[in-house]
C-alpha cells in the first residue's frame, strides 16, 4: 500500500509538467499552428519562475512571471510564423535554441541558489482519507492548478463557440477567413496560452519539485509533451491519460534502481525516450480508422489574399 | 496600411542579402544585451569579431570549428530542401564518434596506415544507422522523423556516457569516464604542427563539391529540389518519396557521423560524455545561414565558427557567461527566418481605392 501510493505520487509528480506543457501544446495545435519551440518555453518559464521567486520571494510572482515569459516567447513565435510568414518547423527550433541559450544567460548566477519549495495544501479530512488522502488532496497548489486548466481547456474546446471558432480556423484557415474570423489573431491567442502552460510547466520543475535552478533542466519534456500531444489525438482527456503515462515511464526507472537490478543508470534513463519513439510509431502504424485526425490546416502558413 | 503581397519570383538578390541583414541586426540586438550586461558593447564586439583573426593558432582553430559545422550543415541541407527534417544530427555525430573511436580502441596500439579509413567508414555507416532508423519509421509506418531523430540524440549521449565509464573506459584512467587517447594510427592527421585543424576539412570542402554537383547536375538532387517545393507534382510525376527520404537522412546521418569521428580523434583526442557540444543543433543554424546552398554553408560555417572563439575571447577577456553564444546563435536564426519574408513577398502600400469616390 505504502509502495503503490509512492509508486503513483512519483507518477504524478512526473506528470504534472508534462501535463501543463501538452495542454497548451493542444489549444496551440487544434488552432492549426505547429510550435515546436516548447523545450525552450518550458525553460525560460523555469528560469524566470526560479530568479521572480528567489527576487520577490514570492511563489504566487514566480509563477505568473514564469506564464507571462512563456507567453512572451510563445508570441515571438508568432510573429515569425504568423506575421512574418516564415516556417513554423524551422521557427520551432530557433525558440528552443534561443530559450536553452536565454535561460543559461540569464540563470548563469543563480545555480546554487536556493528558494524555499511551494509549500503543500493539505485538505482537512479528505487528505486523512487512507490512500486516496496522500495521492488526491496534499499536493502544491500548483498540482490543482495543472487538472484544473485541463478541465477548463477541454471545456472551452468542446462547450463553447470561442473554441468552435478556434478548431475553424485549425480545420480550414482559408474557410475561416473567408466568414470573417481573424485568424492571425485567434492563433496569437492560442499561442499565447501554450506557452503560458509551458511556462507553467518548467515553472513547476524549478518551483515545486527541485527548487533549484540547472540548466537545461527541462531535459527534453517540452519534446515529450509534443508526442503527447500526438499520443492524445488533439484530446484533452487523452493528453491527461498520455501525461501520466509517460510520467509513469520516467519514474519507472528510479523503481528499478531501487530493486537493485544491475543495470548502468544510463541505460534506465533511455526509456522514456524510447518510449517516446515506440508510442509514435505505435499510434502512426495504427489503422486509419482508429487514428484521431490532426487538424487540417496544421503546420500550413496563412497568407490571406487580397 | 502596410500589406504583403507574394513576389512572382523569389527574388535573388534578397536570397542573398537576407542572412548579411540577419547578421547585422543580430550584432546590433547583441550590443544591445552586452550593455545591459554592463559590458563596453563596441569594445565586445570588436573582441569577438577581430580575436579570431589574430593570430596562425586562432585561424587554425576557425578551421577546427569550421569542420564539423559544414559537414554536418551539408548533410541536413538536401533533407531540408525536400521537407525532411533530421534535427537529430547531434546523435548521429556522438554514435560516430563512438563507433569509430571503438574501432580505434580495439587495435589500440596497431600501427597500420589502414586503421583510420577503417575507423572513418565505420563512423560514417554507424551515423547512417542511426538516422536510419527515422528513415525507417518513416517509410515504413508513418511516423515523424523530427520527433524520433530527436529522441534518438538522447539515447545516442547516454550510450555514450554508460560506454566510457564502462567496456571503454581507460584502464589506466583512474576510473575517470573517459577513453585512451587516440595516438598514432589511430590519431587524426594534422594539417599544421602545433595546430589542432586536421585534414577532415578537405572531407567538408569535398562533401560541398559533391553537393553541389548532385543539387545542380544529377537526377537525385532535382528529385530533392521538387519534393520539397512541389511534393504533389513529385509525387504525379512518378518519384518514390520513402527513396528521397532514405537519401536525405543516410547522407546526412553519414557526414554527421564521420564529424563526430574526426571531432573526436582529432581535436578532443579521446571519446569522453562531453564530446557533443552542440554541433549538430548548430549545423542546423548554418545550413539556414547558408541559403541550403553548399558554397553558402560553408561561408555561414565560418561565420558560426567566429561566433564560437570569439563568444570564448569575450568570455575571457570581458568576463561575458558563455551562453551569451548560444543566445547570439539564436537569434541569428530567428532574425534569418523572420527576414525570409523579403524574399517571397514584397511590401505594398494598401491604397484606399473608394475614397476619390
């Protein structure tokens, strides 16, 4: 008992990140713009999150310092893709380049530095509860805030006209633009979203469960929850699904350390992006029939005519 | 109002232009971070583009930089001009090292004028391998190249890490996670003594020439040149994709291979975990730089190498953290996909038709 609720916290604690990152990713994708660039949105978020806290001393700044420089880097996405009309494939790569670069910049006197961790809530009775209580109700509020802007995603998605306007204009940019909706805007806006999350994502890392700063600390998650994002066929509730899968993955490793298998640590740590590759392949292999559709005007430059 | 309207043409001159503005803006957005660095902006930039030039040893050592970048670059320019991104060169280069290196540690005091081409094309075909394995999800299931290219960079470093603290660790290290060194047979040729820049730049220089040949005169690199810029005409007109796709990625994956052998059995001299410095994420910026064009990149892979010493100059001589390369390499890349615009589309001035009605 006490091992699986470690088992599962370890799980969510894994996942957190990733979910926040994929959340976003998805609003971002579902418009129809591919950001690639959400390895170096997670980073600058961790950053920013780790140098506003240890500054301010405040976890609530750090947090929303960390969403408005996700967001910050996510809009100059936008404008190379959205304004400026270059390729969103090779754009994606220079945000994750320059925000790795950034971030070490700008972190460079803070390694060593230490703030104190985003303290627990822990809910009168329910978090008494045996095994439900320690998994479900004594988590950072930052855990909360990750289910709580999935829930609200997936409602703007699926239960409001904004976020029918939203998938439009990822379906079809040119129909969309023809009716009259302003599709630069809508993905600015989208864009705006995805990397607060990812901005959230590496804030949550640096914050809440390593208060530390390292660079490239993200290691590779921001590319994780793009597969995720793949992995859920453009759903919320299946990138919630995908998250604490692949969280699972990554600290399925510490467990088999801890069995004492003898196995270098090197080749544990390979898992999750072996995974990573076999999921992929696994939902591209699949029958057409069982594939969920990307949008379709993903990854497609807009250039409204006359 | 200001509106975009699509050139008939790309205009050349502005193919041309665009990555001289791209370097110019990027130097005046640079300027701009080392004063709020608190750093003389002038006096850093003169550091770093004048300290390189300086003397015999720093010119030998653009070369050292050179090197890698445009072999890596050249590879990753004809999978980018067909629409298929191997963004995982950095793998490719750490799995040739290591198998390459491998061979050398095997015959680890042999004296043999064949040891070397032997470790060369065992790194070449151990990065195609590597790549290959993208190619083949590919082809064969569908599955996007960039993701799984990538991922791979991952596993290619902590192979790299479990092998030199484990079977090819120096037995005489004292447990330190690194190799013998690679002397003799095994040890890369010098151009110049007392200089680190080997002969693998001839190998750069002659995997441009080839390019350019394939680009400009062979059936290949037409089949290339209309995939990416027409695939649905490509596809009419009877080419097979998953064979352009395999081309691409084998090739780049080779010369990515081969540079991460010559990196390490040249001017690192042994396999240690921090032999991938980035080369191949940078080769990425270079090949942009260089217009996917082979002579282009090997200018860029210059320009690049000048950002790299002198990023090292400023980080000495004006106390400057060493990411300050990184964001510079950054943004040269945005500025150069941002000014992209100017040579697909031209600035109009909206007239206002209706109002002289």
């Amino acid at each position: 008992m006490e091992l699986a609720v470690n088992i599962i916290l370890g799980m969510m604690l894994a996942a957190t990140p990733l979910l926040f990152a994929a959340t976003g990713e998805l609003v971002v994708e579902r418009a129809g713009v591919l950001n690639l660039g959400v390895e170096g949105m997670m980073v600058i978020g961790a950053v920013a999150g780790f140098i506003i806290t240890a500054e301010s001393g405040s976890h609530l700044a750090g947090i929303l310092g960390a969403a408005i420089a996700g967001a910050a880097m996510a809009l100059l996405f936008g404008l190379m893709t959205q304004v400026l009309l270059a390729n969103q494939v090779a754009s994606g790569l220079a945000l994750t380049i320059f925000g790795l670069g950034l971030s070490a910049l700008l972190g460079s006197g803070y390694s060593g530095f230490s703030i104190p961790a985003l303290p627990r809530i822990e809910i009168p009775l329910l978090a008494d509860i045996p095994f439900f209580g320690p998994l479900l109700f004594r988590h950072e509020p930052m855990f909360y805030l990750s289910i709580a802007l999935l829930l609200l995603t997936g409602w703007f998605l699926t239960r409001t006209r904004a976020g029918l306007i939203l998938k439009a204009v990822g379906e079809n940019h040119d129909a969309a633009h023809s009716i009259g909706h302003p599709v630069v805007l809508i993905r600015m806006l989208a864009l705006a979203w995805g990397g607060a999350l990812a901005g959230l994502g590496g804030a949550y890392l640096s914050i809440a469960r390593t208060p530390l700063w390292s660079e490239e600390m993200t290691a590779g998650r921001g590319w994780i929850a793009l597969a995720i994002v793949v992995f859920a066929g453009w759903r919320p509730t299946r990138a919630l699904l995908g998250a604490y899968l692949f969280g699972g993955v990554t600290i399925l490793q510490l467990h088999v350390q801890g069995l004492g298998i003898a196995i270098p640590s090197q080749y544990l740590s390979m898992l999750p992006d072996l995974v990573t590759i076999a999921v992929r392949v696994a939902i591209a292999a699949s029958p057409p029939r069982a594939q969920l559709r990307a949008p379709g005007s993903l990854g497609r430059t807009f250039h409204a005519q006359g | 109002m200001i509106r975009l309207e699509r050139r008939p043409e790309t205009s050349r001159a502005m193919l041309w232009l665009t990555p001289v503005l791209a370097l110019i803006l990027t130097i005046l957005v640079g300027m701009v971070l080392f004063a709020m660095l608190g750093k003389d902006p002038v006096q850093t930039v003169v550091v770093i583009f004048v300290s390189p030039f300086s003397d015999l040893y720093n010119l030998s050592e653009l070369l050292v930089k050179a090197t890698p970048l445009i072999l890596i670059a050249i590879g990753l320019s004809l999978g980018f001009r067909a629409g298929i991104w191997n963004i995982g060169a950095e793998g490719q280069f750490t799995i040739g090292a290591l198998a390459g290196g491998a061979v050398g540690l095997a015959f680890h005091g042999t004296d043999s004028i064949w040891l070397m081409p032997l470790m060369w094309i065992t790194g070449c075909a151990a990065g195609m391998a590597w790549a290959a394995v993208p190619a083949y999800l590919r082809t064969r299931f569908g599955a996007n190249e960039i993701l799984v290219s990538l991922m791979l960079v991952y596993v290619a470093t902590l192979l790299l890490s479990a092998l030199v603290t484990g079977p090819l660790r120096d037995p005489d290290g004292f447990n330190f996670p690194e190799s013998r060194l690679f002397e003799g047979s095994a040890a890369m040729p010098l151009l110049m003594e007392g200089t680190r820049a080997h002969i693998g730049f001839f190998a750069a220089l002659l995997a441009a020439l080839v390019a350019w040949l394939l680009l400009g005169r062979h059936v290949v690199g037409f089949q290339i040149r209309l995939l990416g810029e027409a695939p649905r005409a490509a596809r009419f007109a009877g080419f097979v994709e998953a064979r352009v796709i395999w081309f691409c990625l084998l090739v780049s994956g080779g010369l990515a291979g081969l540079a991460g052998l010559f990196e390490a059995t040249g001017p690192v001299g042994q396999l240690v975990p921090s032999l991938p410095v980035g080369y191949g994420f940078t080769a990425i910026i270079v090949a942009f730089l260089g217009r996917l064009n082979p002579l282009g990149i090997i200018i860029a892979g210059f320009v690049m190498a000048v950002t790299y010493l002198g990023g090292e100059a400023a980080e000495i001589t004006m106390q400057l953290p060493n990411a300050v390369t990184e964001v510079f390499q950054g943004l040269l890349l945005f500025f150069l996909l941002g000014m992209d615009v100017l040579s697909t589309y031209r600035f109009r001035l909206r007239r206002r038709i209706r109002e002289a009605a």
